[in-house]
C-alpha cells in the first residue's frame, strides 16, 4: 500500500498496532493527542515511524524531525501525506 491509497483508518489502525494501551476503545482517531491520549513516549513515536515505514513503503526516518513535532493522530497523518 502506497502513501497515497493509505486512508486515514489505515495509518490509526497503524499507530494503534504499536502501542500497548488497553484503555483505548474505539480504536485510534485523528483527533487523539500522541502524549496527553496515548501516552506515546519518543520510544514509543519511534515505533509508529518504523511500523509506518514497514507498512507503508515511505521513508518515514527521513522526516524523524517533523513527526517529533506531533501533537496529534493528524499531525501522523498529514507527515505520512507529504512523504
């Protein structure tokens, strides 16, 4: 699956396979923060970026400094739109 065909419930569905948080139901949103929802660490951001590049086929550890910068699910989504 290509950057472009990845729809949004693709790449929560994505995040939401490497975090281990039970208390999440319903799944992943983009309006979900990364820290304050999540709980995700920079450990924890560093798996979503190797799971996306894995699942995705993008170069996701060419652009390490803009997802630190994330705040929230969308921020992910709108990163893995301009890869």
């Amino acid at each position: 699956m290509s950057k472009s065909e990845a729809a949004d419930d693709e790449i929560c569905r994505i995040i939401g396979s490497v975090i281990s948080k039970a208390s999440v139901k319903g799944g992943i949103t983009p309006a979900m923060s990364l820290r304050g929802d999540l709980g995700i660490d920079s450990l924890g951001l560093m798996s979503i970026v190797f799971a996306l590049e894995e699942n995705l086929g993008v170069d996701a550890f060419g652009q390490v400094e803009q997802f630190v910068g994330a705040e929230d699910v969308s921020d992910i989504i709108k990163i893995v739109r301009q890869i």
